[in-house]
C-alpha cells in the first residue's frame, strides 16, 4: 500500500487523466458514492478515502496492475517518438503558439469555465496535446469558480458560488530560471496588482493560470480573479488587463518565447499591446513598426455573431486603465485608445476589445462557415475600401475532443470495427467508412445501454431537485426507456430560443404523448449571472413543465456542466438545436450527439450549414431568414413540428425489424458518423489552425486565411 498512493497520487497529477476513461475508473471503483461527492476529481478521492478501505478495493478491483499499466501509457504518451505535430509544426517547438483564453473547460472539478467557449478552449488544449502542437495556454485562476445554478420555488435561477479547494488540483506554481516562483504585475489605477503563475499539466501542454491570491494584494484585488464574470465593468475591464498584460508577462518570466499569440475571443487582447510596449522598451523598436511586428504574428479567433456579446467599455473607464501602457508604447492615450474604437476619431466612443484584436491581427477567423460570413459582414466598416467578402476574416469550424466526450462503449465499438488505432486517424474519411458494414443490431443495442444509463441520471437529478423544492414525487418514474428521447440544452438566451416548442401546447402534447410513439424531451441549460432575461427563460419553460400533459415527458435538469453534458450527449437519441439563423457562431453540442450515435435536428445556422447534407440528420427550415423576426419565429416553430411529426418519430419507430431495431434510424445514424465524424472533431480543427494560420503568422509571412 505504500507504494500504491504514490503511484495514485501520480496520475493525478497530469490532467491526461480526464480523457482517459480507463484511468477514470481506477478512482471511480476504489468509491463510487466519493468519486461523484468529489467531482470526479481522483485528487479529492484519495484525499478522502479511508487507508482501510483503499487497502480493501485496492485487493478486491486489482487496482495496483491498472495503476502500473496507465502510468506506463501516460510515459509512453509524453515521450512519442514522432506525433503529427513534430512533423507539421516542429519549427514551433522553440517558440511555441501561446493560447490566450478568458476560461478553460477542461474538467468539471477545475471550474473555472461557464460555457461553450470555455469547453472548446479546453478541448483545443487535448487535441493540441494528442497531435504533440506546440502550444502554451494562458488563463486565470479563479478561486471561487463559476456560479452553480439552483432554482428555487418559483423556479427562478439561484447563482450560489461553492468554492473549490485548489489544494484538490495538480496545480504547482512555475519556476523562474533560478528556481524562484514567477509572480508578475499589472498596472491598474492607482495601484500595482500581483499574481503567482501557477501551471497544470494538461498531457503534454503547459496551462499557465495566474492566481491573485498573494499577501502583496490588498483584499479587492485578491477578489479581482476570484470569480469567472463576476463583477461591473470596472472589474471585467481589470480582468482583461490582468489576463493579457499578465499573461504575456508570465510567459516572458518563464523564458517562453511564443512565436505566435492566439487571442481565443477578444478578451485578451491587451496582450498584444503588452507584447508591443515589451519590443519598444526591450528591443527600441518604433512603436509603430512593433504594434505592426505584433499584428502579423496574431491569430484572433471570435466566437460572437451578436453585437450585444461584444465588450464595450465607456471611453473615460478605458482611458484611464490604458494609460500605462500608452505610455510603454511612447504613444498619445487617443491613438491607443483609437485602436479599441469603431471610429478612432469618435473621441467620446467607448473601447472594444474585438475591435482592438480584430486592429492588431493579420489572421482572424470565425468558427464556422457561416459565422465567418456573418463577421465579414459585421466588422466590414473596419476595412473602408474593402468588399464585404474581401475582409480578411476566414473561418475555422468548430471540433470536439473526441476521447473526451465519447462514451466508453461506443469506443469499444468503434475500436472492433474502425481498428484499435482509429483515434489516430479522426480526421481520415476513410476510417469511418468502416462503420457502414457494422451490424444495425450491435449499434441499436450498445445505444440502448447508454439511454438507459441517462434516463437513470436524469430521473435521480429531477428527483433530487423536486425534493429539494418540496414538490410531489412523479409516480410513475418520468421519461418511458422506451420512448424517443430528444436532448435540447445550452445557455438560455432568446436567439436560442428555448422556448419555440412551447408556442403550441396543444400540439406539443399531441407529440409527446401519442400512445403509440411516444416523445421523451430533456432541457438543461443555464443563463448568465446578471441576464435575467434568460432567467425569465428558464422559469416560464420550468413551469410549464409541471402541467400534468408534460410531468411524465418533459423533464428540466439543473446546473448544466460538463459532466451533465456528457450524460446527455451520450444517451440520447436526437440533438435539438433551433437558434435565430445566423447567431449561432457554431455550436458544439451536435458533434458530441454524432459521435456518440444520436442525430441532429436544427436549424441550419452554424456548423450545420455546412454538415447537413439531407440524410445524416434533420433540417429545420430552408435557410432562408423573414425580414420580420416574429414571423420567422413562427415558420420555424411551425416547420419543427413538421420535422418531428413527420420525419423523426416515424423513422424512429417504423421500419422495425424482428429484433425490434429501427433500419432507416439506424442507417441514418450510420450516414451521420460516416459524413460528420472526420470533419467535426478537434483534431481537424487544430491541425487547420496550425496549417492555415499559425505556420504563416510563426514565419511572419504577408500571405492571408485561404478564401472560405
């Protein structure tokens, strides 16, 4: 046994275990009702364990052989002898992409995510990692996290802040070159804000997190990361500067030399002033040739197609937060604060941070065809003289992290069928040929086994919150195995519309519950902190559903993460998605849906207007957008119903053989893997950013993003 928890404890200590399933279960067997009281995290599980009972499962799971074999992979997997980033991106392995992001969405016990972008941020890090990319993340700590959602008796969402123990993460702080503790500084108004530079190992890339929690703060600036979002503008504005100033400051601390800086969302995009004013003080570059110098080595990804997502900080707030660093760059304060400004000569015009990235990068792309359209067209006053489809804006579609959120056995199936390495060759369409050929049955029933494992989850999560609020017990259990069960979760807010299968409850109750093909729906989701709008979102869909038509059929699931995500994505049956065509920038959620064996119904924004191709899943709508809102809401609410009505219940269950398996479902299903699997995953997506954006912007090279 002392040679076990050391061994434990290692494994711990690389967030490689979080998309290994097998290491997963090693904690998960020594106590399940731990593992889930702890997050999942193997840290707090061994933290909490008792020695008698790690002793006792230890003997009776065989942990010590599965311990000795997943430390011998992570080796093997940290000293490849050749990945496909050591041959297409080795001229970065000196100098790598530093990748800035406002959150990372790598685990649920690391919470220091809210969403979608932060959950691609994290799944770029994995992908980066499994093809050996040369890359760097750069975030912050935030020492109380995310908010969780708990609704309350009139089903109004509660933001309740649980802090974390970080002493339960495999963070450690970084080291200078004479083995100190990097810490840096940022200047603020009246005052100089540290931050340690912690880093967590996620496989084989480095994510540097700055901490505010050190004694030269004074409270409000240990409070200044102490929450992801939190806060007025004042503090959002700090943030930013304490996330790009700091973050390229710790990197320079720390001898990185990045060849290229990736701004994942213009929130970081003071780093590219910082790295400027650094070449004018250091180097005694002209401050225009270095802010140039900076432009051309920047990728900026953005992920908002709506106006109102876009960070607008009044002139007199940016003003005087930006004065230091006008000063660094011997430049007058309205010429700096012109590079944040739509109009650089409207003086009064509050400061973008979009703007000041979109000003100061060579490269910027959208994350989906469609949304790098949708940017041309918003940013096309940024680029006077230029056609609309002139503005170099490409697009960069959207990817998962396919070991992430595939479920266990669908990856024994795919390994039986597409070859025991088909992860190393996700992004070849011949490897997921092979999944034709595979038996409807063996699909049909290893989906089975993953509905059932959700409907269970779902039930207990509905369970436990109606306990909670003090309503009645729902007898029969909700959700029939059975029955067609469709997913629909997401951030409530009204473009995603939410609520477009409740403009007819007389038909929607025809849907759900028509005795002979009856309709499962599961909604999660949650709104921002302060967006009581999507608040007011989620209590009219919550108590709607406790009309006794829908208690059985409908179910709503508090605190949507990622481990509520990952339940859903596996064992359901179908993915709705009916946002307001064009501003959903891509979404991801249909991705997981696909790997995982269900399909996608939506609307045909995002990513989906470049995957759907008739047959691997369900359109809403023809693309096609009224000029008036209210009147495209009711075409689509009109044709979902269709599509459902007449196109996903009867696939689902006619065609049946004698096994009771659903041949056109499952062909489908089959078509949706063939066609979407090799397009839509992070691998892909990582390998286009190195090829298309970070190889030029690493060489400095005058050569834009590929036309879209």
């Amino acid at each position: 046994m002392d040679k076990l928890i050391p061994k434990l404890q290692k494994l711990t200590q690389n967030l490689w275990w979080t998309w290994k399933p097998e290491v997963r279960t090693i904690f998960r067997d020594l106590d399940l009702d731990l593992y889930h009281k702890a997050h999942q995290n193997p840290m707090s599980v061994l933290k909490q364990i008792t020695p008698e009972q790690l002793e006792q499962r230890a003997a009776d799971v065989d942990v010590p052989a599965r311990v000795d074999r997943a430390l011998r992979q992570l080796q093997e997997y940290l000293t490849p002898v050749t990945t496909w980033g050591l041959t297409h991106a080795g001229a970065m392995r000196s100098r790598p992409i530093a990748y800035f992001c406002m959150e990372f969405g790598i685990h649920e016990s690391l919470p220091i995510y809210s969403g979608g972008l932060g959950i691609l941020a994290g799944d770029h890090l994995k992908a980066a990692s499994d093809l050996g990319v040369p890359l760097v993340g750069v975030g912050l700590l935030y020492h109380e996290g995310y908010t969780s959602q708990v609704l309350d008796a009139s089903f109004w969402q509660q933001d309740v802040v649980e802090p974390y123990d970080i002493a339960d993460l495999p963070l450690v702080p970084t080291l200078d070159r004479h083995g100190e503790p990097v810490q840096v500084s940022v200047e603020l108004p009246g005052r100089l804000v540290h931050a340690a530079v912690l880093e967590v190992q996620v496989g084989r890339i480095r994510l540097l997190l700055l901490d505010t929690r050190v004694k030269q703060n004074a409270p409000k600036d240990v409070a200044l990361a102490a929450r992801l979002y939190g806060g007025d503008q004042r503090m959002r504005m700090e943030q930013e500067l304490l996330l790009g100033v700091g973050g390229a400051r710790a990197l320079r601390a720390l001898g990185i030399t990045a060849s290229v800086f990736h701004l994942n969302e213009g929130h970081s995009a003071f780093a590219l002033l910082e790295r400027a004013r650094h070449r004018i003080q250091a180097d005694g570059m002209d401050p225009h040739k270095a802010l140039q110098e900076v432009a051309s080595s920047t990728v900026f990804t953005t992920h908002t197609p709506v106006d109102a997502g876009h960070d607008r900080f009044p002139a007199d707030l940016a003003g005087e937060h930006l004065r230091p660093l006008a000063e660094g760059l011997k430049l007058p304060l309205d010429e700096v604060m012109g590079l944040g400004r739509i109009n650089p000569h409207d003086h009064g015009s509050p400061f973008l941070p979009t703007v000041l990235a979109l000003k100061l990068s060579r490269r910027a792309n959208g994350v989906s065809a469609l949304h790098g359209v949708v940017s041309r067209r918003m940013w096309n006053h940024l680029y006077p003289g230029l056609r609309e489809d002139a503005v170099p804006i490409g697009h960069v579609t959207n990817g998962v992290h396919l070991p992430t959120w595939l479920a266990t056995e669908m990856n024994h199936l795919y390994e039986s069928h597409l070859g025991v390495c088909y992860q190393s060759a996700l992004t070849r369409p011949d490897t997921w040929t092979k999944i034709l050929p595979v038996s409807s049955a063996e699909i049909w029933e290893t989906k089975q086994v993953l509905k059932a494992r959700t409907i269970r989850f779902i039930r207990k999560r509905s369970a436990d919150m109606r306990a909670r609020l003090g309503l009645p017990e729902i007898d029969p259990a909700p959700l029939d195995p059975d029955a067609l069960t469709i997913g629909f979760a997401r951030r409530f807010v009204p473009y995603k519309r939410p609520d477009l299968l409740f403009t007819d409850l007389d038909r929607l109750d025809r849907l759900v519950n028509d005795p002979e093909r009856p309709v499962n729906l599961i909604f999660s989701g949650r709104a921002h902190p302060a967006d009581q709008t999507g608040k007011a979102l989620i209590q009219k869909v919550a108590r709607i559903l406790e009309d006794p038509r829908f208690r059985h059929r409908i179910l709503f699931i508090e605190n949507y993460n990622i481990h509520v995500g990952r339940m859903l994505y596996q064992g359901i049956d179908a993915w709705l998605n009916n946002p307001q065509r064009p501003l959903e920038a891509c979404g991801t959620s249909g991705m997981k849906v696909v790997l995982n064996g269900g399909l996608h119904i939506s609307v045909r924004d995002g990513w989906w207007a470049e995957a759907y191709d008739g047959e691997n899943g369900f359109a809403i709508g023809t693309g096609e957008i009224h000029a008036d809102q209210a009147i495209q809401d009711q075409r689509d609410a009109d044709d979902l119903f269709r599509v459902l009505e007449e196109e996903v219940v009867p696939m689902y269950y006619e065609d049946r053989n004698a096994a009771g398996v659903p041949r056109c479902w499952v062909d489908r299903v089959k078509h949706s893997i063939r066609t979407l699997a090799w397009r839509f995953n992070a691998d892909r997506m990582v390998q286009d950013y190195v090829q298309h954006l970070y190889l030029p912007a690493a060489i400095g090279s005058s050569c834009q993003m590929p036309p879209p």
